[in-house]
C-alpha cells in the first residue's frame, strides 16, 4: 500500500504560475479571488518593482500570497551589480511582507529563451549566472535563508541536461518543466522530467515550476478542450506530488497576453479565462482543495491505522492515502490514462473499470466524491467494509472516517472590525467574500489604496455591500503607479470617479517634486530640496497660494496669497514665527502688520483707496492707539486702554487744518463720558452723559461770545433747562417732560419778564 501523507502536505505543495501587471493580472482582485477559489497561496513570477505589475504584486503578498521568485532574462545582461541590486530589493520586499518569499529561481527555460551573462548565451553562461545568482542571495543576510531554485531548461533533453552539467552546488532545488504531450503517458514523461532535472542539482530535491495544458485545441501536443485540461490537470498534481515534487506551480493562472505577437497557444494556458471566470480546470481544482481540505469532528476514526486493499485496477491505475486532522482519511484513487486524441482534437472517450476498495474493516460512513463533477458525494454508504468504484479519466476520492458530507461554505468573519485602511485594502477581497461581517471601523482615515485601475472598477463595481459596512461612510481610493523615477497617485470618490491626479518627480529616490491636479481644475505644485519640503504653490479658482519653508527646520517662511482680483498678501516668518504682513490690494488699499519676536502684532498701517492712512499701536497684542491721516489733512487720533480715568478710550478728531472739532471719551462698554465738538465757525459743545450713555448737560460757547446750557433728564433723557446768555441778556427755560413750562428773561438793563404755560406748553 502505498505511504501515507496529510492532506495539509499535499495541499500545500501546489501553487501557479502568475504574470503580474499583463492582460488580467493587472486586476489585483481578480488575481486574488482566483488564487482563494483555487485553494492556492502561492505562485511563481518575477518581482516587478515599477508600475502596474509592482502595485499588483505588492497587493498580492498584501493579501498573504507566497513567491517563488522566478529572475528575469533580462537580468544577466545588466551585470552583477544590477542583480546585487535585484536582490536587494527582493530582500526589501521580504521584509516588508514576512514570509512572502518562499523561494529566488534562476533564469528560465535558458536553452530557448534569449539571455546574455558576460557576453554569452550558453548554457554554461547560464551555469554561470546560476552560481552568482545562488551567491548573491546566500550573501544577503535577509535571504540566507531562503532556498533557490536551479535555472530550468525549456523542451527538456537529455543533451541540454548534459550541456549545462551539474550545478548542485549552486542551489537547494533541482527544476523541472514537466510538460506531457496528450500522446504520452504522463507518469513516465513527469518521472523522467524530474530525474532529468535532478541530474543538473545533484543532491537536491526536486520541484515542478511549470505544467499544464493550453485550451487552444487545435495546438499539438498540449492543446486541449477544458474538459480534458480540467482531467489532465488534477491527474498532473496527483502524479506530481506522487512523484515526490516538493511544489508544483500549474502554468497558468489566467488566460494571459503575454507575448501578444506570439504562438496564440500561450495565450490559452490558464485555469481561469482573462475576466477571472473558472474553466472547467479551475472548477475541478476548487472542488479537490474543498474536498481535501474539508475537516469535521469526525467519528472517530483512527487515520494513523488506515488500510485498504484495491482489486481490478488497472496497470494505469494509482492511489494516495492523505490523512485529515479529524481522524478521517481519504483514498484517492485514479487512472493515468490518454485523455485527448491529438491529430483528431477530440476527447477520448474512457471505459471506466470497477474497482473493488477493501476497507480493511466496517467503517460507519464512506462518502465518494468526483471532484470533476462537484463537493457533494456522488455516493454514501454506511456500515461496509468495502466498496466499488467505476475508475475512469477522473480522480475519485473515498473519505471515511468523516462526521458529514462537505460543506463548500464561504469564510466567516467577526461581524464587527477595527483596522487601518491598508490592512481594509490587504483583505478587501476576503472580506467581499466573507459571511457574517456587519461594520468595519477604519482608524486613520478612509483612502483605500488599491493596486491599478481594473482593481478599482471591480471593487467598485462588485463589492459595494462590503464598502456600505465602512463605519460613516466617505471613503475614496487611490491608485498609485510607480516609475524608474516617477509616481503617479490618482484619487477616485466612492463611485470611482476621479477625484485628483499627483504626479510626483525623484533624483536618485528622493523626493524633487510633486503636483496635483483636481478635476475641477485646481493645482497644487510642491517643491523638495534635498528630499525636504522647499515651498507649496496652490492654485485655485484664479488664486495662487505659494508657502516657502526653511528647508532646514522644516517651518514656514513666507505665505504669499494672490487673489483672482489681483489682491497680493505677503506673510514673513522667522523660526516659523509670523513677523510681518503686507496686503496689497488691486483697488490701490493696503495694509502692513508688524509683530513681535513672539508673532504676536505690535503695528498695524492700512491705506485705503482714497488716500487715508490708518496706523495701529498693539500691547500684548491688544490695540492701544490710533492713528488716522486723511489725503485732506483731516485726521483723528483713538487712544485705548486708559487707566485711572471714568473712561477708557478717547478720540479726538482734526481737520484740514489741524485744528481739534472733536474729542470723545467712552467706557469699556463704547457708552460716552464726555465730548467737545468744535463747529466749523468757532462754536464749542461740550457735552456730558451719564453711566448709560444718555447725556446729562451740554454747554454751547458761541463763536460771538453767547453761551448755552443744557441739562436732560438723567431718567428720561428729555430736555429739562436751557439758558441762553448773549449780550448781557438771559434767557432761562424750563421743561416737564420735554414740555415748555415757564420761559424767563432777564435782561442787561435789569429788567425781566416771566412767562408760564399750561400743560400742554400753551
């Protein structure tokens, strides 16, 4: 019987082949919702580092996705400290997501992909890489750890195995590309593939970093229908892992224009189609990592002690035990069999064969599944001891030992989360799948950065339900697009409309310039020097905005406004402190504010259209005097703040001439004290008020010498006596209410007349 394994193991073994930033895989999304459907974390692919590709990746290993990292062709050729670089940054990548590199491979398919190292397109230049490669990331103490895999060779032969000799010493994994054509049997083809491969890393263990079939039917050797790739694939992963590959990476995931002037086979090989939608071979991978990797309580079935005895099966016959955690165990049970008819492109049709499985005692449950057509049991059976199996082109798996059926259920979530806006984007795809989850809380804003603009307009457009859950709403993405040196961040609203666009300028990755462009029009320039914010010019509606800051403490320095009228405000700064102000208006007006070493304003000039200047004496930044000058000489002087006085504030006004036509004295409250008012022919009023700013008394000095008193009512404000002195004469008036009562002259000769009125002032 053959040897026993977990199913955890031989699920863990497979991964896929991946081209980041190409036709389909510039959607992060639909990379990542594929590679779960799949049951798959891990892949093989360069490690882009600029543009869409780099996003991509980026939001893969974001995701938890694993890499092997496969070295370009291109690399050679740029040298030894181009690839010390290379490693370098796969190093930094490493760190950033922990335990996403899980293997460096060199060059692929050397023998028929164009290379050059040092001047040569050998394959002993491409041994030759293999070891500087192997040194290079031993000798990084980020990656001493992580294993590299041989170079691989493409059409696999014997002379080319033998031409490129032994370079076990150069890696921990020899690399095989077990590709069988349909007319071949895939057992002794992918058997000789890897002893092949392990001759060229001697001592190591070996991997298959690419099989598969393409669905262009009409290619020979591997072009297949998608029922066939679907069998030939799963009969491939049973066959490799049997066949001890230590991981098998499928070739490929999507549907991919890689090399749009290339064979249109290469375009057919994925699993799924270029939009993310399953083939057949997706399907019947998802239905085998559900069933396998389905665990239950179980029944109480020991899988340490599990036995089965086959009869009738045929010489292409194979089966693998893989053991679950529960207790259960399953029993894989297939046929190596030629599934296409290669010169008529047509599916064989395969005459199962019965096979008799002896469980090796009564089990109380034995589900039977066909991965091919689904998780649900093709068949139950309870209490046997055996059973029979109609063995055909399809793996079927017999699970005992299991306390139900399979469940295909989606992954369940906490119903209430809290994260950051970049852990939200790393799972937004699990979470869209999610049950259970009710709000999720972001705690440092609400941008999503999402990897390319196809990965944006499917969030958009498919996971509105997840983005509603988003604790308050208003949230936004951005896309970011890296160059050699250059980034380009576009902001888009919650439906996916753009928002803004910065474009953002580097000089040996620092940082020189960025601007951003909003849709409405607005642009806001940002200069660097030395990598340190130098000035900001915001443009908007007509107004400029420009800030300068002191590149050495990183504070402002000058704040200049343009308006679109034409208005201009300087702001100056010291150590980021304001110190001075000037606003010069397009109407002719300005203002210029002083401030002291605290920013706090000791003066303050304005000068308005009209010619008038005013000026501003500040303590402690409270105003204490000012001052007024008129283009007509006119003028008046305000004083604040006054102690020791019933009132706190005076103004006294000039005219043209200099002369004082009035004086003013107020509370804190702006109610008057006292005022004199000088008239244009002389005359003096002097008035007093009382505590609520009613007045109390008034005397007129008359240019011509008269004299007249006033006194009011201090309840009612009404007037309630007038004199009038004026050539000797008197002239008293009295008043109740505001009403004449008595009127009374006395003259200079001494003579006088009283006269009295009615109420009504009759």
């Amino acid at each position: 019987m053959p040897s026993i394994a977990t199913a955890t193991a031989f699920l863990s073994t497979f991964g896929v082949n991946t081209h980041s930033g190409h036709a389909g895989y510039a959607n992060a999304s639909i990379v990542n919702n594929s590679l779960a459907y799949l049951g798959f974390s891990r892949v093989r692919d360069n490690l882009p580092t600029l543009g869409t590709a780099s996003a991509v990746t980026n939001a893969m290993a974001a995701a938890g996705v694993k890499f092997d990292v496969l070295i370009s062709s291109a690399m050679p050729a740029a040298g030894d400290a181009a690839l010390a670089e290379h490693v370098k940054a796969i190093e930094a990548f490493a760190a950033k997501y922990k335990g996403s590199v899980i293997a460096v491979e060199g060059l692929n398919e050397a023998n028929i992909q164009a290379f050059s190292y040092q001047g040569s397109s050998s394959l002993a230049a491409a041994g030759a890489f293999q070891k500087a490669l192997y040194g290079a990331v031993k000798g990084n103490a980020g990656l001493a750890g992580i294993p590299v895999i041989n170079m691989s060779l493409g059409m696999e032969s014997d002379a080319d195995a033998a031409a490129l000799g032994d370079l076990g010493a150069y890696s921990d994994f020899a690399n095989a590309h077990a590709y069988t054509a349909t007319g071949q049997q895939a057992d002794k083809v992918m058997e000789a593939s890897l002893a092949r491969a392990q001759r060229t890393s001697r001592g190591d263990p070996a991997v298959i970093t690419e099989t598969g079939y393409t669905t262009m039917a009409s290619n020979p050797d591997l072009g297949v229908n998608q029922s066939a790739q679907a069998k030939l694939t799963l009969n491939a992963m049973l066959l490799a892992f049997e066949n001890g590959s230590q991981q098998t990476y499928l070739y490929e995931l999507l549907d991919s224009n890689l090399a749009p002037d290339g064979p249109q086979k290469e375009k057919h090989f994925g699993l799924f189609n270029t939009d993310g939608t399953p083939k057949l071979a997706a399907t019947a991978i998802h239905n085998l990592t559900t069933i396998l990797g389905h665990v239950d309580a179980g029944n109480g079935t020991d899988a340490s002690k599990a036995k089965y005895t086959l009869g009738n099966l045929p010489g292409d016959g194979h089966s693998m035990v893989l053991t679950k955690a529960s207790g259960a165990w399953d029993l894989v049970v297939w046929r190596d069999v030629k599934v296409w008819n290669d010169p008529l492109d047509k599916e064989n049709v395969t005459e199962a064969k019965t096979v008799t499985v002896d469980l090796g005692g009564v089990q109380k449950t034995v589900y039977v599944y066909d991965p091919l057509g689904g998780t649900k049991p093709i068949a139950v059976y309870t209490n046997v001891s055996s059973i029979q199996l109609a063995v055909g082109d399809r793996p079927l798996i017999v699970e005992v030992g299991a306390a139900g059926p399979v469940v295909d259920l989606p992954p369940v979530s906490a119903p209430d989360l809290t994260m950051t806006a970049a852990q939200f984007a790393a799972q937004i795809d699990t979470l869209a799948r999610s049950s259970g989850l009710k709000s999720v809380t972001l705690t440092d804003g609400k941008v999503i950065e999402l990897a390319s603009d196809a990965t944006k307009d499917y969030v958009v457009r498919n996971y509105g339900a997840l983005l509603g859950k988003i604790a308050g709403g208003g949230i936004s993405f951005v896309v970011r697009e890296t160059g050699a040196n250059w980034r380009q961040d576009r902001t888009f609203d919650a439906a996916g409309l753009l928002t803004s666009t910065t474009d953002l300028a580097f000089d040996g990755g620092v940082l020189k310039h960025s601007r951003t462009t909003t849709t409405g029009g607005d642009v806001t320039d940002t200069v660097y020097s030395g990598g340190k914010l130098s000035q900001v010019v915001a443009m908007s509606n007509g107004r400029t905005v420009t800030t300068t800051y002191d590149v050495t403490t990183g504070k402002v320095a000058e704040l200049v406004e343009k308006s679109a009228n034409g208005d201009v405000a300087v702001s100056s700064y010291t150590r980021g402190i304001l110190s001075g102000y000037t606003l010069n208006r397009a109407d002719g007006s300005r203002t210029i504010d002083e401030f002291d070493a605290a920013g706090v304003r000791t003066r303050e000039v304005t000068v308005d259209a009209a010619g008038t200047w005013t000026t501003s004496i500040y303590t402690a930044g409270v105003v204490k005097s000012r001052y007024v000058q008129r283009s007509d000489g006119s003028g008046e002087n305000v004083s604040y703040g006054i102690t020791g006085q019933p009132y706190v504030t005076m103004r006294q006004v000039t005219d043209a001439r200099g002369v004082v036509t009035l004086v003013e004295r107020s509370r804190a409250d702006g109610t008057l004290v006292s005022s004199e008012a000088v008239a244009a022919d002389g005359a003096k009023t002097t008035t007093t008020y009382g505590t609520a700013g009613n007045r109390l008394n008034a005397v007129i000095a008359g240019a011509d010498g008269s004299r007249t008193t006033l006194t009011y009512d201090a309840t009612s404000g009404k007037l309630v006596q007038s004199i009038v002195q004026a050539g000797g004469d008197t002239v008293t008036t009295s008043y109740t209410g505001g009403i004449v009562t008595q009127l009374s002259t006395v003259r200079a000769d001494g003579s006088r007349d009283t006269i009295s009125y009615d109420a009504q002032g009759r």
